[in-house]
C-alpha cells in the first residue's frame, strides 16, 4: 500500500512538472515574440502567435495590399516586409479574415469606433518627430463645459518651453483640428505636435507657441461621414466656447495675426470654414488634404478668397484629389498664389504638414 501510494505520488509530482514545463515553454514563447522588430535596414519583421488559425496576413501602410504570413512548426506566423521611408506607420493583421490588433504591441492609433497598431521606423539621423535631447514643453488634458453644444468636451494644449516663467510674454496659438473619427489626443499620440515643434524651437525654426487640439466631432455631427460638411455646431463650439475658455486660461495673444486654424483632412474642411468665415480671428489658414464637399457657405467663402487675401498671412492648402478647395476657381487660386504654401505629401503624412505650418508661423 505504501508503494502504491509512492508510486502515485511521484507520478502526480511527474505530471505537475510536465504541466509546468509546458506553461513556461508557452511563457517563454509569448515573452520573446517581438512584434514588430524593426530592423536596421528599414525592413520590419511582423509575427503573432496564433497555432490554431489557418490564414494569417497583415495590412500595413508601406506596402500595398495584405501581405500573408508563414506559419512555424511552434504556431508563430511571420513575415517580413520593406525596406520602409523613415516615418510611423499603421498596420494591422487579418486572421481568418478577421482584423485584430498585434497583442505584443501595445502602441496603438484609436478611432472612436476602431483601432490599429503602429510601428516607426527610423532613419540614419534623429527624425523631426522624434523626441530628442531639447528643451520640452507641456501637455496639458482640459474638460470644458461647452455651453453651446450642451455637453463636456476634451482639450488638448501644449505650451513650450519655459511657457510657465515667462508670465508676460503672449504666446501666438495655434488651434489645430484632427481628422474623422480621431479625438483630440490624436496630434500628440499619433502626431507628435509638441514633439515636432520641441524639436523646431530647438533648432530656431519656429517661434514659440501655444497648440490647441480640440475634439472635431459633435452632437449633431458623428464620427461618421455624415459628419463632413456639418461643421456649424463645431464652428459655434470654436467661437463661443473653446476660444474664450483659452483666452482666459493661458496667457495668448488676442491680435488676429497671431492666431492660427489649421486641420487634416475632416479638420482641414473646418480649418477652412471657420478660419475663412471668421477673419477677424484668425490670420492664418492652414488645410491638409481637405475633405471638403460642396457646400454653399464654403463655395461662398472660397469665392471670396481674393477679397480675403490680404486680410491673410497664409493660405496653406494641399487638397487629396477628390477635394473641392479651389477646383474651378483657378482665379482664386492665382490670388492667393504668392502666399501659399504647397505641402505636397500623401494623405497619411501628417506630421510634415505639423511641421511646415509651425515652421512658417512667424
């Protein structure tokens, strides 16, 4: 019986060794995988562990189309793809025909009703959006009530350095507008905007100032596109609610010529509303690739550009192919010609826009 029950022990004690061997085998394997693992070259290595899955890819922005993925003898798929530009990119994978993030990343680009992952991949020198030995300024998180839409609402605002000792200087500001379905966190998480002009100031390419990140959506305009072209209650809530609530908090100037609207894609249709509709605010006008429909009020507006140019310091526009912005006004476009600055760059690339609009802010 003693045997017997000796026995029985060592085999349980046996079988709990196995069990953990294993556990920490599997461990082991989550613990290692990278993903992703960029190379020197600008090559980058993607892989998830999935054993059980039949056919994995993944979409990422430097190639075109899903690119598939080999599967190991330990269930890690894998594949490797580039070499890639310099620049931060978005990706994600496709199991089975369902769109997961990467689990080992935790890096990640939010929309309101979606997500994906990012990867950078770096150059030979420092990147202009990448943080480096400089001065920084601050990023400051506001909830604000805005009396006009009813409801509370999310800021974003970056003062640069040495902003907090300098009691008497008034900063120019630039309010800066995200795209469909982004928040207002999404020119600091994803854009980098106090990182860039961190590294502008540093370099004296850009004078110092205040960046104010607004949430673009509203009640009445979803995250969706019905959104675009309804930028009447965004307006109201810039007018009437964000700017005041800024004026009175952080120590700006007031003078038009030193405030600012600029905006991608959806934000670059509100840049272009609210900044041309309201002149006596704002001296310049900035729009990245501008998702703008026909709209009477804008058409008005736009029409009304060589009135309006001298009232301007910059028209900055560089409009995505299906844009209205100028299409039929060549007019218009040749009026405000000699102050305007072409930044010619795809749709994706927002941080060379933050850096072109902050660089000519002087």
């Amino acid at each position: 019986m003693g045997a017997f029950k000796s026995g029985c022990v060592v085999l349980l004690l046996s079988v709990l060794a196995c069990l953990a061997s294993h556990l920490e085998a599997a461990a082991s394997r989550r613990r290692l995988l990278v993903s992703p693992e960029v190379h020197s070259d600008g090559r980058v290595t993607f892989r998830l562990n999935a054993p059980n899955a039949k056919r994995v890819g993944v979409n990422v922005q430097f190639v075109q189309g899903l690119r598939l993925m080999t599967r190991s003898k330990t269930g890690v798929w894998s594949v490797t793809l580039g070499p890639a530009e310099p620049e931060i990119y978005e990706y994600n994978f496709v199991v089975d025909g369902l769109q997961i993030v990467d689990p080992a990343n935790s890096w990640l680009k939010v929309w309101v009703r979606t997500a994906k992952n990012l990867v950078e991949v770096s150059g030979k020198e420092p990147m202009f959006f990448q943080q480096q030995e400089v001065p920084h300024g601050t990023v400051h998180l506001h909830k604000y009530r805005s009396k006009s839409l009813g409801v509370t609402r999310g800021l974003y605002v970056y003062t640069p350095p040495g902003y907090e000792t300098s009691q008497n200087v008034r900063y120019p500001v630039l309010y800066l507008l995200h795209g469909m379905g982004d928040s207002e966190d999404a020119w600091t998480v994803v854009g980098r905007a106090n990182v860039i002009v961190d590294n502008l100031l540093a370099k004296d390419k850009t004078r110092p100032l205040v960046i104010v990140m607004p949430y673009g959506h509203t009640p009445s305009a979803p995250p969706d596109m019905r959104s675009i072209g309804n930028y009447g209650a965004f307006e109201r809530d810039m007018i009437e609610d964000v700017i005041p609530y800024v004026q009175k908090r952080y120590h700006v100037s007031s003078n038009r010529n030193d405030r600012a609207i600029a905006g991608l894609s959806m934000g670059g249709g509100q840049a272009l509303a609210v900044g041309l509709g309201n002149l006596e605010l704002f001296g310049w006008v900035g729009a990245f690739s501008s998702a703008v429909p026909k709209d009477r009020k804008l058409d008005n507006l736009l029409g009304k550009l060589k009135e309006s140019n001298d009232k301007l310091n910059l028209l900055l526009d560089r409009v995505r192919q299906e844009g209205l912005p100028f299409r039929g006004k060549p007019e218009a476009h040749r009026a405000t010609e000699e102050r305007q600055y072409q930044a010619r760059c795809p749709h994706n690339r927002w941080r060379p826009r933050m850096a072109s609009v902050a660089a000519i802010l002087e």
